[in-house]
C-alpha cells in the first residue's frame, strides 16, 4: 500500500494494541493497511457502508449485523483501534498468551466471542435474544430455502431447547449453556497472517 503507513511507527497505538488485543506487529500493520484502503475519505474513520466494499461481508447473508457489531448504538464511524479491537474476537485464542488479575479477559477467549455472536442476534441490546430476532436471522441464512412455517418451526424448537428458565427468549447464559461442545474458537477465527 501507500509509504505513509508501511512502519508500525505510523499506526496510531500500534504498541497498546498489540498488548491488547494479542495481534502481532505485522498483524497490527496489515489491518491498518486494510483500514486506509476502506478509508476511501482518508478521515481516519470508518461508517458502515465503508465494510460494503469487503466481498466476504457484502455476500454474507448476516453481513449487516456483523457490520453494526463495529458500532456502538449512536455511533456513526469507528477508528482504527475500535476496529483492530473488533477484529481480536476473530483472532485464534492463544492458549501460552497470559494475563495478570487486573488485566480484561482477550477478545478472542472463548467468553467474549459467545458475547460478539451474542450481539448479532441480540439486536436491541436487551439481553435476550426474542423470537423475532432469532427469526430475522434465520431469514437472512436461510432465504427462501425454507417455508416461513419451517423457518417459525425451528425458532420454536432452538427457544424450547434452550429457554431453561421458560421466559422465550434466550439470555446470554442460555445461549453460552447450548454452545458447550461447540469449537467455537474454529468457528470464529480468521487466520489473519501465518
């Protein structure tokens, strides 16, 4: 890419954001390189129909909602250190990386990535995921592949499931409980730089 960002010196908190989030130097570099090519307006920002450009969310059919998971509510861009920290929770969990007490459990540990896929289906942020949202999602994989009868069929089966306190809906500690034998660390991880 362009001379002005091919030193780690250039990208701003680059040192911060390695203790943070676990990416490396040449990590750190390629996503600020990635983060001023979607800067088409080079403000130093990024709104969300900048992530239209990115062929792997533009065809993904809940793209939309990974791209609202990079702001915040009322928020209209993210910088690059808000980026570089939304990206951690795709990064492989680094079993020998450690923390001390006062340190924030990483982005990418197994906690916090059930949290970000939480939030994709947790739409108004309430803690729950309802019926509706969990139908959204369903719509949004699974178009027109299946019958809304199907479609309401599976979102009434998955909350009969996995509703243990019987409120319909499914709370974080609910969904958390269902994904136990999943590797969720293979299912959200993106091998950024070998």
């Amino acid at each position: 890419m362009g001379s002005n960002s091919s030193s780690i010196n250039n990208v701003p908190n680059a040192q911060e954001l390695i203790e943070e989030t676990g990416f490396s130097a040449a990590h750190i570099l390629r996503l600020y390189e990635r983060f001023e090519f979607l800067d088409k307006d080079q403000t130093g920002r990024l709104r969300p129909q900048d992530f239209e450009t990115v062929c792997e969310l533009a065809m993904n059919p809940i793209g939309d909602r990974i791209i609202s998971a990079f702001f915040s509510p009322g928020q209209e861009t993210v910088d690059f250190p808000s980026f570089v920290r939304i990206l951690a929770h795709f990064r492989p969990s680094d079993t020998k990386r450690t923390r001390n007490g006062a340190q924030q459990e990483p982005a990418n540990s197994r906690t916090r990535k059930l949290k970000f896929a939480f939030q994709l289906y947790d739409q108004d942020r309430d803690g729950k995921i309802s019926r509706v949202e969990l139908l959204q999602v369903l719509r949004a994989m699974l178009g027109m592949q299946v019958t809304e009868e199907q479609l309401q069929s599976i979102a009434e089966r998955a909350i009969q499931e996995v509703d243990v306190d019987r409120d319909e809906a499914i709370s974080f500690d609910e969904f958390r409980k269902s994904l136990e034998k999943v590797n969720i660390d293979h299912k959200m991880s993106i091998r950024f730089l070998k």
